[in-house]
C-alpha cells in the first residue's frame, strides 16, 4: 500500500472514529459520507465543464475584424 493510500485510510479511520466518538450512530455516519460523495461528485463535474470550456476557448479560432 503507497504512503498516500495509508495517509488516506488513516484520514478515514480517525474522521469515523471521532464521529462515533461524538454520538453518531452508524446510519448517521452513512448519511455523511454520502453527502461527501455529492460533494466531490458536483466538484469533478464542475472541474470537467471548466476544462470543456477552456480547451473550446483554446480551439476556437480568434473572431477579428474585418478591415
């Protein structure tokens, strides 16, 4: 496992513990971590439009006037 995927798994762990620690029951915890997916759902999304609109710009020939 690479140092990023522990790093990661470690984020996790401790975010569920301490949300359990807190009182959260199980579908609680269920009910957030879908939230964060819609979260970073609606974030990619949003990254790939940006990048559909950049490289459209980049591709679209310059409108000049005619003299």
């Amino acid at each position: 496992m690479s140092t990023d995927q522990k790093g990661t798994r470690i984020l996790a762990r401790t975010f569920f513990n301490q949300l359990r620690a807190s009182g959260y029951t199980p579908h609680q915890v269920i009910g957030i971590a879908t939230e964060l997916l819609e979260l970073v759902t609606v974030d990619l999304k949003e990254g790939d439009k940006a990048a559909a609109v950049q490289v459209a710009q980049e591709q679209a020939p310059e409108l000049r006037p005619q003299a």
